[in-house]
C-alpha cells in the first residue's frame, strides 16, 4: 500500500528529468517494430456503463456486448474527470487532475503538463502510424506532432433536418432570450443514413485506413476512432428510436434533488439548457425527460453499430489477431438520477464509465473475462504500454492493468480518485466519498455505501464520521496536486 502510494504522489516536475532514462528504456522494448500488435483504441462520447455486459438490458448494444466477449470487461473503471477535454488530456498523459490542470472541457494536454510525453507520441516514437479521426483529444491540434497525419474530424452536420433546426433555435431565442446559448433541439430521429452522421463518416473513413494498414502488416498502427454520440445533441436514424418502446421508458427511481447536500455538489444540467425547447432553470418534465432518454437510448445503439462496423472490418480483413481494441466512454453521464442531466459531478453516475479491452495476443488472457477491482484511467497509458512491449514512461501516474487481465481475482487498486470543479472524490470497494471547497475552505462532504445504496440516495457522513475523517485523509495524501 505504501509503495502504491508512493507512486501516485510521484513529483510531477521530476517529468523534466526523465530523458535519459527513458532513452534507455526505449533499448528494452520486448518485441520489433513488425512484431508489435496494432491498437485500435475506440472512445465513445457520454458513454454510460448502462450495456448489456455491464448486466443491464434496457439498451440494446450487440456489438459492444460481442467485444466484451471477446476481451476483458473492467466491471468498475473510473474517469478522472467527468467532462470531456479534461478526461480525456488525463488519460492520454496519465497524469492526475488537479485544482489548476485538466479542469474543463476545453482543457488541453499540452499545456495544462507540459513536457509530459502522451500516448500517442510514445506510440508514433517507437514505430507506430498514428491516426486520429473524430474526437480523441478534445481540442484537435493538442499535440498534434504525435499524430503521423493530421488529426481528422468529420464536416458533416450533427443535424439532418437543418430548417427545423434553425425555426428550433429562432423559438428558442423567442421564448428564452436570456440563454446565453441557443442550440438546436435536444434530440432528432431522422430519414438518413448512417454514413449522413459525423460518426458514420468518421467510421467510414476508419474502415479506409483499415483496409491500407491491411496492405502493409509489418507497419503497426495505433489507430483512434472518436464516436461523439451519444453526446447530446441526440441525433441518430429513426432505426435506432424505432428499438425501442418509448410507452416502457421511465426516469429513473431517484429523479429529484437529494436533501441536505453541500454547495456545488448537484448542478443545474446547465449543458443541457442551451437546447431548444429546454427550460433554463426549471426541473424537466416528465414527458420531455423521457424523450431525452429515448433519444440517449437510439444514440447508444447508434454508436454500438458504428463500432460493429470497426469490428467485422477487423475481422474481414484478418487484423482482429494482431490488434488490441480499447473501447472506452470518456465518463458517465446522468439521464434524470438525482434530478441532474449531463455529468459535471461526484456521482457515480458521472465518474462510471465502461473500460472493454480485447488483447488477442495474450495467451493468458481469457475471451469474456470480467474484473471487479477498482480501475482508473489512467491506467489504460501503462497497459497499452505493457500490451504492445514498450517501455512506460516514467512520467506515468497510473499502474498497469494487465495483471488483472490475467488473473481476474486480483485485488486491483484500493481506491479511485478523481474530481470535479472544486470537489474532490475517492471510490474504495464499498463506498463513495465526496469533499467540496469554496476559495479552498472547507464547505462540505458527502458519503455514500454503494453495498446498500448503490444508487446514492442516503447520505451517510453524519452516521459515519471516522470513516469520512479517513477517506479525507486519504484524498489529502494522494489526489493529484
């Protein structure tokens, strides 16, 4: 346990002083460049662990269900951060959040850790062919050097019926002209085609740089696909609403604002606000509520087919036994649980997230394993690193999953940390624990026991007390700085 710690509160300026150690650990990569297995390293925008595998049957996600079949399904991982930019600079330098780094999400890796060598690059500089298409990074030029092309995204609009988008917007700014920002609606079936949606072009464009990397099999690739739904807006094809029966669809049992929390740790869904037809304050309807979840639903299996369309062209073009694939959604989201949308929270509903990794060149590792033990984020930087036989760099703040992989009864990590605006959140097995400060005073704390009420409905630190002054403590001694 001390050795653990000791290695998360790592000193995070030492990153400067690592180029000659890590120039000999590039000397002792275990395998050759033609050697090395391919990623595919699959994110999915607001991507909430509601799937089949994960032992829910409401959506319907076959194919994610089939990867998870063929992988090992990290049952309790965790983000660093519930909003997107921030997420996703944390994963990609598996480096710890911080009050002043990866805060929002507009936050860029490069400059919030600069000087920390990210995914990415390690990949392209031991040989890979690195290609970004859709969301990866949230801002498209953070480091960019670290992509062997440009990082691409799709022009194509989110939005298929573009009039009534724009009468949308002209009644919203009617209606509400004090938003500050008017969108179009919060969800649109429509009469398309996949390939008219950003992600279907983007996955589209995947399949083409698929079928290149084919021709070449000694050329490895770290290949990242960013599939921006289900991110609101809820644009998919009216196939996907059609799955399924909007009369059997309900918010959730907790839908109402908890009692007797601190400041800040419930938020006004403000991302959702901007969206025609949304109120700018007032708690949604239950009507509207349900509509938004069905729109989430056809996004989810909107996004599961895309990623079918990655698989079976793995598969077609007999890469899927050289080929990592890293299936991870950027960080929970809330659909009506504590009467919040969105994430931007210390909920579980925010900072749970599917993690799904197929390593077919693992001999150890069992098609269909399922693991328990606490994971975070950024772990998945040192997995890849040990997956593929690169050296980690020794920037690196996150411990290598691969052991459970192999051995899913392994205890993992004794908790996960992560944060949101100006509160702090520790997960150990059985409980969550939650601190909020304003101007760095103390304003209040939240616990919950996920054994009794997984849904966190009943605040504990009153009843509690040592076992909150503990987790504080424990939060003081290893979130990031």
């Amino acid at each position: 346990m001390r050795l653990y710690a000791d290695r998360l509160n790592r000193n995070f300026l030492m990153i400067r002083h690592t180029g000659i150690v890590f120039a000999l650990m590039l000397l002792s990569a275990s395998f050759s460049a033609a050697e090395r297995p391919n990623v595919l390293f699959i994110a999915v925008d607001d991507l909430r662990p509601q799937l089949a595998c994960y032992g829910k049957t409401t959506m319907q996600t076959p194919n994610i269900d089939a990867l998870a079949n063929r992988g090992v399904l990290f049952e309790r991982a965790y983000c660093m951060v519930p909003t997107c930019g921030a997420s996703r600079a944390s994963l990609f330098t598996s480096i710890r959040p911080a009050p002043q780094r990866f805060v929002t999400h507009l936050a860029w890796a490069e400059k919030d850790a600069p000087g920390v060598l990210p995914l990415h690059t390690h990949f392209k500089n031991n040989g890979y062919t690195t290609i970004s298409l859709g969301k990866i990074l949230h801002q498209i030029n953070d480091h960019a050097d670290g992509w062997s092309e440009p990082a691409w995204r799709s022009k194509k609009s989110g939005y298929q019926n573009v009039d009534d988008m724009r009468d949308a917007i002209a009644e919203n700014k009617r209606r509400w002209p004090r938003k500050s920002k008017h969108r179009g609606p919060a969800f649109e079936a429509s009469d398309s085609d996949d390939q008219d949606h950003p992600d279907g072009d983007c996955v589209n464009r995947a399949v083409e740089y698929l079928e290149t990397f084919a021709r070449s099999p000694d050329q490895p690739f770290f290949l990242a696909v960013g599939l921006t739904k289900p991110h609101l807006p809820f644009n998919a094809p009216q196939k996907y609403f059609d799955l399924y029966d909007f009369d059997s669809i309900d918010v959730p049992d907790n839908y109402s604002l908890p009692s007797d929390l601190p400041p800040r740790a419930v938020h006004n869904s403000g991302e959702l606000r901007a969206y025609a037809g949304i109120h700018p304050s007032d708690p949604l309807d239950r009507e509207s509520a349900r509509k938004l979840i069905h729109g989430y639903y056809a996004c989810v299996s909107f996004a599961d087919a895309n990623v079918g369309m990655l698989l079976r062209s793995l598969d077609r073009l007999e890469l899927a036994d050289s080929t990592i694939v890293v299936l991870w959604g950027d960080h929970g989201w809330q659909l009506g649980e504590h009467g919040m949308w969105n994430k931007h929270s210390c909920f579980e509903t925010s900072m749970h997230a599917p993690l799904i990794v197929a390593a077919p060149g693992q001999s150890d590792v069992k098609p269909g394993t399922r693991t328990d033990a606490l994971t975070e984020f950024i772990d998945i930087y040192p997995s890849l690193c040990d997956l593929a036989g690169l050296p980690t760099p020794g920037h690196v703040q996150g411990t290598s999953f691969l052991p459970l992989m192999k051995d899913s009864t392994l205890p993992g990590k004794p908790y996960a940390i992560g944060r949101f605006g100006t509160g702090d959140t520790i997960r150990t097995d059985r409980l969550r624990y939650s601190e909020y400060f304003d101007k760095n005073k103390f304003v209040g704390s939240m616990l919950y026991d996920h054994t009794t009420d997984p849904s966190e409905d009943h605040d504990i630190r009153s009843q509690r007390p040592k076992k909150s002054a503990e987790l504080s403590e424990m939060l003081r001694e290893h979130k990031g700085k």
